[in-house]
C-alpha cells in the first residue's frame, strides 16, 4: 500500500511540474518574431501596429519562437513589446499562459 501511495504521489508531482512551465522573454508579434527582442520603445510601437494589422503576439525566449494559445492573446496584449515572465502550460510550440507580468528591470 505504501508503495502504491508513493508512485501516486510522484505521478502527481511530476503532472504538476509540467504544467508549471516559466519563461521570461518578450512579448512580439507573429509577423516580426524575434526582431523585436531587445524590447525598445521602437520594437513595442512595431509590434502592436502588426497585432492591430492582424498578426497574433508570441513569446520570445532565448531566441525561440513561441506561440501564444488564441484563449491566452488577451493577457499578452497589454505587455506587446515589453520583456515579461510568464507562467503557463507549454505544449510544444504553444504557451497557454497562466499568468504574465512585466520583467522587472
């Protein structure tokens, strides 16, 4: 019994460690990528002009590209073109993100 609470409770610890995903980066958009990584006053004013032409924001990290889960676009948007950590589930490529705030700097 003691061996079948052990394997539950490490089964469980594991689920909850690949939810917990953190990335720290900057929000751009899909048209520009990782072109607006350095996060200046210029990058941020590019990328919501290519999100208002209909591009979708995604997160830089590390040079990496990832998209943004659609259900997950509203809480980008106020940080468009700002270095930020965020907290979500990564599935492949995609970031469904849980929460998200601005680096401190």
């Amino acid at each position: 019994m003691r061996k079948l609470s052990l394997v539950v409770s490490l089964g469980s610890l594991f689920a909850v460690a690949s939810f917990a995903e953190t990335l720290s980066g900057t929000v751009s958009d899909s048209m520009c990528g990782a072109k607006h990584e350095g996060a200046t006053a210029a990058d941020a004013a590019c990328a919501k002009k290519c999100v208002k032409g209909g591009a979708s924001a995604v997160l830089v990290s590390d040079g990496k590209v990832y998209k943004i889960a659609m259900d997950s676009q509203s809480k980008a948007m106020p940080l468009l073109g700002k270095k930020v950590t965020v907290m979500g589930k990564l599935d492949g490529d995609t970031i469904e993100i849980a929460s998200a705030q601005a680096a401190k700097e």
